[in-house]
C-alpha cells in the first residue's frame, strides 16, 4: 500500500527561486499593465488614507486635550479618507482579480495548446491525472500571486517606509526602542511561515495526487467492477484521504502556534513602548504628548500587517516556484514529432505509399520494424495481419506521422512524410482507432467532428452509407440525440459505426482502419463491407482486422512477423502456402469457429 501511494503522490513539494521562470510568468500580466498601474495608484492612494485617518485621530485626541474646536474637522476628515480608502480598495480589487483571471486563463490556453501540439510518446509516458493537475490545480496556485501578490508587495513596501518615515518624524526615540521587537517579529514571520508554506504545500500536492488517483480510478470504473476490485480502491482511497487529513493537521498546528506567537509578540513591543512613553511623558522639560504615545502605538501595530504581508508573498512565491516549475516543465517539452523549419504543405495526393527501408524503434532498444520496404498503388486496398505486438498498428502510424521512424523514409506520392507540414498531412487522411472515442454532445456533432463544414445532409448521408443511420433515427431525437462521455449511453457496436461514418465524412484519400470492426456483429460486419466495396474506391486503404471475412477481399494481405514483412499477396495467393503464417492464421481461426 505504501508503494501504492508513493506512485500516486506528485513531484516535488517545492523549487528554489527560479528568478528567469518567475519573469517569464510575469509576462502573462504584461498585456493588462494598465490594469496593474491603475491598482498600483489606488492602493497608495487606500495606504495614504489609512494612514492619514490614523494621523487624524491623534490630532483629534490631542484636540479634545486641548478643547480646540478644530477636533470636527478632524472627525470630518477621518470619515472623508475612510471612504475614499474603501472606494479605492473596491476598484482595485475589481481590476486586479480580471487582470489576474485574464492572465490565467492565457497560461492554461497556452498550455492546453502546446499540450494539444505534443507527440504521442508524451502520452505514452504521462498518466491523464497528471497532465489535467498541471492544468488545473497548477495553474490555479497561481492566482493569489498574479491577483494580490505583485501590487501588495510594492504597496507594503512604500506603506513601510512611510510609517518609519512617520513614526520618527513623531518620535525618533521612542520609534527606536518600538523596532527592538522587529527582530522577533522577522523571526516569526520568516521563519515559522517558512515552516507553515512547506506544510500548506504538502497538503496541495496530497490533493493534486489525489485528483489524479480521482480522475484514474473514473475512467477505469468498469475494469474496477469487472475485477471486483472495490474494496482494495476504497482501501487506497481511505488511506489517500487520510494521508491528506493528517497533512492538513499538521499545517493547522503551526498556523494556529503562528497567531498566538505573533500576537504575543507584539504585545510585548506595545508594553515596551508603553513603559518608555509614560516615561518620556513625564520628563519636565519636554514631556510627550499622549496623542504621539498613541499614535507611535497605533503606528506600532500597523508597521507589522506590511512585514506579514511581504513575507506572505515571499512565501508565495516560493511555493508558486513548484507549480511554475511543472507547468513551464510541459512548455519546455518539444514535440519528437513536429515540422521542419522548411515544411511545405502537401499538396492534394492521390494516395500512393512508399515505405524504404524503414526501422522504427519506441525506446530506441528493442526494434518494432527492422527494413520494411513496400509500395502500395493509389486505390489499393491494404490488409495488414499477424500476431499481437508484430508492428502492425505501428506501420499506420508511421503513416499518419503519429511517430517518425528511425530509419529509413515514409513517402506519400513521392513526398517524405517528414518534409511537409502536419496538418496538410492529416487533413488528407482518416484514422479509426479500435477504442472509438465519441466526445460529449450530439451524435451530429460527433460525426462531424473531423469536417465541421459538413451539412446535415453529408452527416446523414455517411451514416447511411456504414448502415449507422437506422439506430440512430430510432433515438428519442435523433441526430440531435446527446451522448454522454466516452458514450457510455451507446454499445461498443454504435459507438464503433458512429467513429466510421466520422472517419468517411472527412472524404481521405487515405483511409486506416485499425481492429475498426472488432466488436460489430456479423450481421452489420457484412453490411459494412457491402458499403465499403463501394465507398473505399478511389482510396487508399489500410485495414488491420483479425477477421477473416474483414481481409479476404483486399488488393494486398501483408502478414507482419518479428518486425518484417513475412508474406504478402492475396487471399488465394497465399492460402495456397500450407506453411505460410497467413495459411496457420486462417486455419486457427476457423478452427475456432467450429469449436464455437
């Protein structure tokens, strides 16, 4: 269980400051600068007021001392700043939080994008929870820093030196003796919050991993319940739950022991300052004025909200440095796959496909296909067969450039895969996976989904033609009919001929099936092929199935082995070779389905 957990936790609890990477997130606020200008000025104008209101009062006290009339005015003023304080603080607030959100909001499209951008053996490496924590829950710890943190840390900054400019302007002595608890009080906010940010970021790192373990154990409910593996899941979520409880426990204690000490703290320097001002105001030759004790005292009290506040944002920021690390981590990743400086677009094919000497390895040690060499004419109509792990989904994919081969070169009409832009390559192209993803809305829209300038009429038409459009009219609205994630509300079957009619409306030239009939009845498997001989014309196809009755009909049967093309030919061309490897996959499988 232990095990278990390590696997589950996130990276690192935290960075050193990373002065480059902290500008570089800087430069999300640069765009909305006026927003940050105009907050900066309101805070100073808010520090001023408050300041000034507590200015007031001790004038306002040393004026009722004295019985002047003026103490109204003072009173007037007082209720003046107080206003224009809070009137301040509301539009920065306001500003802030939507230059803030903005901010965000670009990062988590930038990275959304650049991860969209990402070769597949990123996702090959990457657990789904973990890239949606670096969206979400990483991006998120951002928001204190880019809404509060940068205007406040230059606000307490000058607020601090005013009241120090204030304070001694007062009473140079006794603002002395008032800063000999400032070492104390550094000590406590440094110190023990350093101690508070490393417990608070234990427990966001225990909840992102628990939102990977969350977001894992959901999408593979099924498997779950097929193994009866409930209890052990809730056993390791209790103990994921507990482990989260305890470290938020932890960071409760010291941010409880943090106020008392703070507080205790300050309390001390105010009875210090206390003891040395009755003192001092009993000197006969210049005695101080109570309304400066009290104003030093107030002053006092204040000077420590900027120190807990900067340390507050040096802590922040800190803290921040693990989430910008793993954010800007997946920015800095390049994609293995992606185009050349020189890519040109590639221009309309007609579906020729030329594989020279092609190795391909995904680890760069144990070969997938070693000197592949074939040729396959526009039209043609490829089947590709052999054992599990043989290289067979890996030749499609080499041909969608979804990797590039270590060896050797893919060309389409004449054109090396590599040597032209990526998306003038899958444009020409169709891919249906044997897991049909169906996204969440309607059915139209799913199979529109690869050419969203298609028609209703073009949608209607390519569900027909994949015998999909009869269960669909048979849904309470049709077309218009909303399916859930993943389509949970539709069989594997539906979910399989709704990815086929999507797959056909995108007009490829070139078209790959892989395992795309796997679990369709026999019955829609032979009015799929009764429209795929009419529809798959003039289309280069390549069909990788395990039916017989899927293949037989092919221009070409190649049966992959070891990484090499074992056989090829058709149909009755090599069912004749009783020791060929496609005549032993034939005889098994009837053999199978006699035994049925």
């Amino acid at each position: 269980m232990a095990k278990m957990l390590r696997q589950i936790d996130d990276e690192l609890l935290e960075s050193p400051f990373n002065k480059q990477q902290f500008f570089r997130l800087l430069k999300y606020m640069k765009p909305y600068l006026r927003n940050v200008v105009i907050a900066l000025f309101l805070m100073v104008v808010a520090a001023v007021c408050s300041l000034g209101s507590t200015f007031l009062l001790s004038n306002a006290i040393d004026a009722l001392e004295k019985m002047d009339s003026n103490i109204y005015k003072y009173l007037i003023g007082m209720i003046a700043t107080a206003i224009i304080g809070a009137v301040c603080v509301r539009y920065r607030v306001r500003l802030m939080d939507s230059a803030g959100r903005r901010a965000l909001a670009t990062l988590r499209e930038d990275l959304f994008k650049h991860i969209q951008g990402l070769s597949f053996s990123f996702f090959d490496t990457r657990s789904a929870g973990k890239i949606l924590v670096r969206v979400i829950n990483d991006v998120n710890s951002l928001n204190d820093l880019f809404t509060n943190g940068i205007v406040n840390v230059l606000v307490d900054c000058l607020t601090l030196v005013i009241l120090l400019i204030i304070m001694l302007a007062v009473n140079w002595k006794l603002t002395l003796i008032s800063m000999c608890i400032m070492p104390f009080l550094l000590f406590i906010l440094f110190k023990l919050k350093r101690v508070m940010r490393k417990r608070w970021q234990r427990v966001r790192v225990k909840t992102s991993s628990m939102n990977g373990y969350l977001h894992e154990s959901l999408a593979g409910m099924r498997v779950t319940e097929a193994f009866v593996r409930e209890d052990e899941n809730q056993d390791t979520f209790e103990n994921v739950n507990n482990d989260i409880r305890n470290t938020w426990m932890k960071a409760i204690q010291v941010n409880n022991a943090f106020w008392p000490a703070l507080d205790f703290t300050g309390t001390c320097g105010t009875i210090l300052v206390y003891i040395f001002g009755v003192i001092m105001m009993q000197d006969p030759i210049k005695p101080l004025a109570l309304a400066n004790l009290m104003l030093i005292i107030w002053y006092l009290g204040r000077f420590w909200e900027p120190l807990n506040t900067l340390s507050n944002f040096y802590n922040n920021v800190l803290s921040a440095m693990a989430s910008m690390e793993r954010i800007f981590e997946i920015m800095d990743t390049e994609s293995e796959i992606k185009d050349k400086k020189d890519a040109k677009p590639l221009p309309p094919i007609k579906g020729r496909v030329d594989f020279e000497n092609v190795t391909f390895s995904y680890d760069k040690e144990k070969i997938v296909l070693k000197n592949v060499n074939f040729t396959v004419n526009p039209g043609q109509t490829i089947a590709l067969v052999g054992p599990t792990g043989a290289g067979k989904s890996t030749v499609v994919n080499l041909i969608s450039r979804f990797y590039d081969v270590t060896e050797g070169a893919v060309k389409l009409d004449g054109h090396d895969v590599r040597d032209v832009q990526l998306r003038s390559l899958r444009e020409q192209m169709s891919v249906m996976m044997q897991d049909s993803f169906i996204f969440s809305g309607t059915i139209m829209d799913n199979i529109r989904y690869g050419r969203l300038d298609a028609t209703d009429e073009e949608v209607i038409a390519a569900a027909k033609a994949v015998y999909a459009h009869d269960f669909i009219m048979q849904m309470e609205k049709g077309y218009d009919t909303q399916v859930n994630e993943r389509g949970s509300s539709l069989s594997v079957g539906q979910k399989q001929l709704i990815s086929f009619a999507r797959a056909l409306l995108n007009d490829p030239k070139i078209l790959i099936l892989d395992e795309a009939t796997s679990s369709i009845d026999t019955h829609t498997e032979i009015l799929i092929q009764k429209a795929l001989d009419e529809l798959l014309k003039g289309r280069t196809s390549f069909v990788i199935a395990h039916r017989l009755s899927t293949i037989r009909n092919a221009d070409l049967i190649m049966v992959i082995q070891d990484g090499n093309i074992a056989e090829a030919g058709t149909h009755d061309q090599l069912i004749k070779n009783e020791k060929g490897h496609y005549r032993a996959l034939c005889d098994a499988q009837y053999k199978f389905l006699l035994e049925e």
